[in-house]
C-alpha cells in the first residue's frame, strides 16, 4: 500500500531495505517476530535509501519537528532532520532526560512504559513527523502523537 500511494512500486530500495532486515522470531519473548534493523545499519547503502525515502516525502511539508521514538527512532531521525531543515526532539523512556519533562503512557504487546520529552522542545503550531523503526500495536506512536499533542495551545 505505502509504496503505491507514494509512486514507490517496484523501487528497488524497498526491496534491498527489505532483505537488509533480519527477523528473530520468538524475541524478546515467544510469538513475537522481532524485526532487527541492526542489520540494515551495517549496510550504508541502504541505510542512505530508508532516509533518502523520508526525505523525499517529507521535505516539502513544512515539518518543523522530528520526534525520534528511543531507541531505534535515534538512529534514523536525526539524518531526516538534518536533511528536511527540521530539529530533532528525542522521545525518551522515563529518566533519561534531565531536567522538566512531560511523559505519556502507553501498552506495548508485551507489556506497558513511558516516553517522555523536554518541557519547551516542541512550540504550540509545529508540525512533526515521528520516526520509530515499527508499529506493531500501535500504542508507542499514539503514545508520542499525544505527547507532542500535549504542547499544543
């Protein structure tokens, strides 16, 4: 679907990016499919091509945010930032930030946790884009939407 609506079809990065992608099954506990972009990371490539593909869709958009879901949202959404002329914001498991946070809580299909952010990262009227490597529930990137929701005036 996603490489349809966005003239991707047949492009031959998403398969590269594909195969780059290892899957463990039974990780971190059993029925779970982890998907391990470690392996993707190895080859510069086609970690050029998964931020080449950000960039492309989104460097016309007006995004003034980047919000890196932690962890795996830190290893691609700094390079998009960068790239589209936006700031990062890092969205952080509890206690790893100093100083004023806001937090929000979420279920994952394993469990439950927390992001949090700084106070004063994100200004009432910016518009983001969240980076994480997947969405399996759903719930940690509704998590970061009402997080980055939560500075809105």
């Amino acid at each position: 679907m996603f490489a349809a609506e966005n003239g991707l079809k047949g492009d031959p990065r998403l398969q590269a990016i594909s195969e780059a992608i290892r899957v463990v099954p039974h990780f971190p506990k059993p029925g779970i499919m982890f998907q391990d972009i470690t392996t993707l990371l190895l080859d510069h490539k086609t970690f050029k091509h998964v931020v080449d593909i950000f960039v492309d869709r989104y460097r016309d958009m007006d995004i003034s945010v980047v919000a890196g879901v932690e962890a795996r949202g830190f290893m691609f959404g700094p390079s998009i930032a960068l790239a589209i002329g936006a700031k990062f914001v890092p969205l952080r498991k509890p206690r790893k930030l100093p100083g004023e946070v806001i937090s929000e809580a979420y279920e994952l299909e394993y469990g439950t946790d927390c992001l949090e952010m700084h106070v004063g990262a994100v200004q009432p009227g910016e518009r983001a884009l969240v980076i994480d490597d997947l969405i399996a529930t759903g719930g940690t990137l509704s998590a970061a939407i009402r997080l980055l929701g939560t500075v809105q005036a």
